[in-house]
C-alpha cells in the first residue's frame, strides 16, 4: 500500500492517493511504527497515537515504555505489540521505520534525555506534545539533535513556548522560519494546517472540522503521521496527508466526535482516498 500527496496549484493540501499493497505484502514490507508510552496513569494518549498508525497502514505497530506502563496497556490492545524500555534502545530493533514520542510523555529532564537519545537512531521521528515541551527552557538543544527527516506536530502553545520571537500572525510565514532553524518538518495544528520543510516547501491544509477540537484528536494525528512515515513516505509527505486524513475525520464525524471514536473513521478516509475519478485540480508530488 502507498499513499501519494495531492494538492492545488494555490499550496492546499487535496486529497491523497491510496494504492493497494501488491499481492506479495507482509506485515514488515508495510512498516513497523513504534510509540513511546507515557508513565502510569498516563498511558492513553500513546495508545491513541499507536491505534491511529496501525489503523493508517502500518504492518506493525509496537508500544514502548516501563513495565507498569505496559501493564495498563495489556489491558487495552490486542493487535498492538508491547516492548519493555531499555537504557541503551536496544527495544528499537532495525526493522523499526518510525517512531513517535511524547503524548503524555512527561516534561522532565528524563524526558529530555529519551528524546535527544532517540533523535540519535538512523529512524524517522515524530515529536509531539511533551516532547516539545520539555525543550521549553532551551529549544536550541532540541534544534541541534533534529533532523531534515523528523517532524514536529505543535499546537500554536506549544509552537511559541519553542520559538518564542517567531510570531505566529501569519502562520505560514511562521512555519517556515520555524523548520529553517529546527532543519525538520514543521506542522503547525490549527483551524488551518500549515506544513513545511527545511527545504522551504509549504502547503496548508484547510479540509478539518471544529469538531478536531476535542482531547486526544492530537495524539490520533500522531500517530496518523508515524503510521504513514512507517510505511515510507517522506516527512514532508506524510505530515501533510496526515493532516488532511485528520481533517476528514472530523469532516465525516461531525458532532459528538471523540479521540477515541475516531478510529472506526480511518477505514472509511482511506478507502475515499482509493475513489481518485474525480478532478479536483489536483497535482501529484511525483
């Protein structure tokens, strides 16, 4: 299965193109995505980010935290993998293709240090929430360990807590300047999504719902991008189709909309993403 990025000829990210996997796939040729669990008690939030990537395609998805952790998380998941963490990483095997870190993750120095440790491994990483957070007090040592093939997935607070002297009043302006300094792909969550990358590259997304607005929709698009990087898009790539995946959620969802309901969507979003008869002016990235 493989997803391609549409959008318009004014930047607007439009509806992605799904392509079956061929006969042939296995659960690994479609990606193996890893998330990182928060403590005890602050479990649910990875388990979001972790049902979302499987649900976007990933052939396996693999959660990673201390035991107590994983034993809320048993719990929970049956076609979701569970991992003990380990000082050196050697929970991340080579058959990891990405990972994301940091919804309800914690903010301390610990934190801190899982992240610049992981931003060491040759795997693409997404950060978000706490992971972000956490760098609050001294951004520029989250800037120097980032790389062209992570992604940020700030909200507009968190977004000014790391580059507090960008403003945000024109976010697309921001978003650039934003991914010049931290050299990764930015996405900027809002009403609507601005995405660039290091290379100067922007696309909007305004195909979202005021519905989006609820706790844990964030997490869900987490993971949606992980899940998307897992089975080998490029950053820039699967961070701006996952926010148009999110946004047709909550377009096809409407009122009453939970983090948690929004998994029995994913398969309605993709299976519109294998209807491509329409012209909408839409370009390929090719």
């Amino acid at each position: 299965m493989g997803f391609t990025l549409n959008y318009t000829e004014n930047r607007t990210i439009s509806r992605p193109t799904l392509v079956p996997p061929p006969s042939d796939a296995h659960k690994y040729s479609r990606g193996h995505a890893m998330i990182w669990s928060g403590p005890t008690l602050r479990t649910g939030a990875s388990r979001l980010s972790a049902q979302a990537a499987l649900e976007v395609g990933a052939g396996l998805v693999t959660i990673v935290g201390d035991r107590l952790a994983l034993a809320e998380h048993a719990a929970h998941v049956t076609a979701i993998m569970l991992r003990e963490a380990d000082a050196g990483l050697a929970c991340i095997d080579s058959r990891v293709t990405a990972l994301a870190v940091g919804p309800a993750a914690g903010t301390g120095a610990n934190v801190q240090t899982t992240v610049l440790k992981l931003l060491e491994q040759d795997i693409a990483i997404v950060l978000d929430a706490d992971a972000l957070t956490a760098f609050e007090d001294n951004p520029a040592l989250l800037f120097r360990a980032t790389r062209p093939n992570d992604v940020m997935t700030p909200h507009v607070g968190e977004f000014r807590r790391l580059f507090p002297d960008i403003s945000t009043e024109d976010p697309a302006i921001a978003v650039r300047q934003a991914s010049d300094r931290a050299q990764c792909v930015v996405l900027l969550k809002g009403p609507q999504t601005w995405v660039a990358a290091p290379n100067g590259q922007t696309l909007v997304n305004r195909h979202a719902s005021p519905w989006l607005a609820t706790a844990g929709s964030g997490d869900v698009l987490t993971g949606l991008v992980c899940g998307l990087l897992a089975q080998g898009a490029s950053p820039f790539d699967a961070a701006c189709m996952g926010a148009w995946l999110h946004g047709d959620i909550g377009l096809r969802a409407g009122p009453g909309l939970t983090a948690d309901s929004m998994m029995g969507y994913i398969p309605l979003v993709l299976r519109g993403c294998l209807n491509d008869a329409s012209d909408d002016g839409s370009r390929s990235r090719t």
